[in-house]
C-alpha cells in the first residue's frame, strides 16, 4: 500500500469516527429532554 492508499484509509478511518462522535452526543440519554423540547413546544396551545 503506498502513501496516498494509506492516507485514503486513515481519513476514511477519521470520518468514520467524528460521524460515530457526533451520533453517540446527540442520542446521549442525558440529552434527551433538550432535544425534544422544540417537539412539545411546537405541539402546546398558544392560548
């Protein structure tokens, strides 16, 4: 494998784990009642 084969492979590798980093934040269970906050707020009666 030459240079540019292994930097294809460790940006893959890189991408890969900044994507599994941002899904395991955002469905973190102590985050859960902010992000379904904008949900209830939109479903409440304005009156």
């Amino acid at each position: 494998m030459n240079v540019s084969g292994l930097a294809y492979v460790a940006f893959t590798v890189l991408l890969a784990l900044i994507s599994s980093g941002i899904i395991a934040y955002y469905y973190n269970p102590k985050r859960k009642q902010k992000i379904e906050a904008p949900k209830h707020r939109m479903l409440d009666d304005d009156n």
